[in-house]
C-alpha cells in the first residue's frame, strides 16, 4: 500500500538497513502481507530479539496481531504477523452538495458501518457540520466503540481546498464556506486530527486504495452537479500550489463558447457536460429533467434524446482528456459521480475522442473505467485520508512513546 495523500510521514517504506526507528516494522506491514520475526529480522537487519520487542509493543497497542503459521521446514512453525482490526478506528466524512456521508473504518481501511443524509451544503458549515458530529456520535455509540480509540477524521468537501489548513477557498457552490476552519470546528466537539481535502481528491484515493492499489499514475473524473479531477502521479496525490489541480472542469471546450459558468466565464466543460447542464439542455428541448439522476434515468429507460446527450458529454469530456493524456501519461482514467451510472453510453463518447485524438504511445496500455467503488470512493478515500495521518511513522512513534513511557524508543 503508498499513500498518495500530502502527508509525506505517512508514505509506507524501508528505511536504511540498521534503522532503530520503533514504525519501521509497522510500515513494512503495511503492505499487508503477513511476515515472521525472522523475515523481518532480515528485512530490517535488526536482531530478533529487538524485533520480538517491537512487535510485542505493536501488538499491546493493538495494531498489528499474529495471523497464523509459516509453512514449517521442520520444528515449530514460526507465526505469520499482520496489520490487523482492533478498536482503534477513524471516521470518513463525504459532505456533498447535497448529501453527507459518513463512516467508521477499521485501521485495515474496512468499512464497519456507514450512513448517508439528505442535507444541502448551502446550509452552511455550521448546520452541515453540527449534522456531522451528530451522525459521527451516533455511529460510534450504534458500534459499541469509545471515542477514545478513534484515530482522526477524514473529510472531503466538493470545493477547491488549501490542503495545509484545511479551508475551503472561494467554493462556488458551498455559500458561507470561504476559509471556514472545518478541522477547528469539528475538534471542538472531537479532539483528534482532522484532515480536508477536495472531494475530488479524496474519491482518487479511495478508487486507487480500493480498485487500482498497484496503480502509481491514475485520474479520476467525477462527473456530477460539476466536473473535476483527482490526479494521482507517481503514487502521489497532486494537489497543486493553491489546491486546483485537476480543476477540469474550468477548461474552456469551443463548442460551449457561448454558454456562461457559474465561475463567470464562457464555454467551460462543467457549463457543457456536467449533470446539471445536460437536465437543463434537455428540458429546453422538452424533455423535463432537474439534475443527474433526472438524466441517468432517462438514459435507462431508453430515451434516445439523453442517451444522445450524455454521449455528447463524453465527447466533451474526452477533448478535455486528451490534454490531460498527453501532459500527464496516466495508465488509468477513471469516471465516476452520479453520471457515471449513465455507463456505457458516457464512457463510449469518453474513449471515441481520446483513442481518436492521443498518440498511440499514449493510448497503447491506458483503461478508461467506471468508478468500482462508486457511491463510496469519497467516504473511502477521507477514511484513507485519516488511516495515512494516523499511521504515519511519527504518529506510530507517538503512540508507543505514550503507551510504554518512550523506554521502548531506547531498544536498539
């Protein structure tokens, strides 16, 4: 498992041979394949004795337990340790445009429970949050967990965000959220960390945590109310100097020169593909329809005049796309968001253009997919966003100072 999130200490790796570092051992687990003593001994180039010590005091944390037996080669069988679910536990939050969504995982990234509520962002981040930390309690109590054991919060919101506070900036569909202090909020009621980050970004990491693990340069497309792009390069999540990267639906497409944004321009993608401009393209047609679902249900049904418009916007989308390619190579393109249950018919358009407009070197080993964690990847990834924080080395290292008085931290 790489963590594509900001928070570089949380990247899972293998220091240098020799390391005395207390996480070295739980980052080496990580990757969820389960190990012995000795092969981690090996790996680590630490004594088993020392290794023993450290997995002793991962286990009393409760992070990491033993999973069975080694094949034996003769004598006993040497145990087979892993990352495994405890108590401990954190919270992902997806707030939407009008919706918030919200679940407990397990340290593994297992969703234990999960609830979704009917409320407008455009209530504003006192009333949506207050419903949050409603919900946030009730799943805790409904569990039988303690908040005590809950590690951090992940939250996605559907603006641009500056990653390093936590602060929406300048969100033109949530009124009232400009520089709103999300995480100062929320640790008034519940003191733990609190993570933010664009919905966009986050629903990036759950698809690519969930669907694409072994993947280091994946976009996603949420196409829904608006259009953007979560763009992981590298195994790492992009976010660019102020947040924007992956605004794609701000790029100007010449066929929509004269139709006006809500950002104040003309002839951006989100003003011509979106969900909300193809219900208002086919009501002035005659074929009433207020949003996405409106024109995902049409398209279900067969209406000939919203498949035709969605495959429209695929092509639209794909013009986009074929800019993305080329700057950014990606090997996976994801779609997903409310539109992307209109299926076959908005991925036809997607493909026809960028097959048709890439450099085959380009396009010779590229997907282009619907989402597989659909509904869920925003949920997922602000869990992940939260799991990536908590278990971090300096976090790990931090738990077992606390736990053992830091007298482990002097075991070489």
């Amino acid at each position: 498992m790489v963590d594509v999130s900001a928070n570089a200490d949380a990247r899972p790796h293998v220091n240098a041979l020799g390391s005395t570092a207390m996480s070295d051992l739980f980052q080496i687990l990580r990757d969820g394949q389960p190990r012995t003593r000795s092969e981690l001994a090996s790996i680590t180039g630490l004594a088993r004795t020392t290794v023993a010590m450290r997995i002793d005091a991962l286990t009393d944390l409760g992070l990491v337990g033993p999973v069975g037996e080694a094949a034996s080669t003769g004598g006993r069988p040497s145990s087979l340790f892993a990352i495994t679910a405890s108590e401990r536990f954190v919270v992902g939050v997806d707030i939407g445009a009008s919706h918030i969504r919200v679940a407990l995982a397990d340290i593994t990234g297992r969703i234990i429970e999960e609830t979704n509520s009917v409320i407008a962002v455009s209530e504003g981040p006192r009333v949506v949050l207050d419903a949050v930390l409603t919900v946030i309690r009730e799943l805790i109590e409904h569990t039988g967990r303690r908040t005590g054991d809950l590690l951090a919060i992940g939250v996605g919101v559907p603006g641009p965000v500056e990653f390093s506070t936590g602060r929406p900036i300048n969100p033109p569909i949530m009124p009232g959220w400009d520089r709103f202090d999300i995480a100062g909020w929320i640790r008034q009621e519940i003191d733990v960390p609190v993570l933010v980050d664009n919905d966009v970004n986050i629903m990036a990491l759950g698809e690519r945590e969930k669907a694409w693990p072994d993947t280091d340069h994946l976009l996603f497309v949420k196409i829904a109310t608006g259009i953007g792009a979560g763009v992981i390069s590298g195994g790492f999540l992009q976010r660019g100097a102020q947040g924007t990267a992956g605004d794609i639906g701000h790029v100007y497409v010449s066929r929509g020169a004269e139709i006006a944004c809500n950002c104040g321009n003309f002839g951006c993608l989100e003003a011509l593909a979106s969900g909300s401009a193809i219900a208002r393209a086919l009501t002035a047609a005659g074929i009433p329809a207020s949003n996405s679902r409106d024109v995902v249900d049409l398209v279900k049904n067969g209406n000939v005049n919203a498949i035709q418009a969605v495959r429209q916007a695929g092509r639209d989308i794909g013009e986009v796309l074929t800019t993305c390619l080329s700057l950014m190579n990606p090997s996976v393109i994801v779609l997903g968001g409310s539109m992307a249950e209109a299926g076959e018919h908005l991925i036809a358009g997607v493909r026809e253009v960028v097959y048709r407009r890439s450099m085959p070197l380009a396009t010779e080993s590229l997907h282009i997919t619907l989402s597989q964690t659909g509904a869920d990847a925003a949920v997922l990834g602000a869990s992940m966003l939260a799991i990536h924080h908590s278990l971090s080395p300096a976090n790990i290292e931090a738990m077992i100072a606390q736990s053992a008085g830091g007298a482990l931290r002097a075991v070489k």
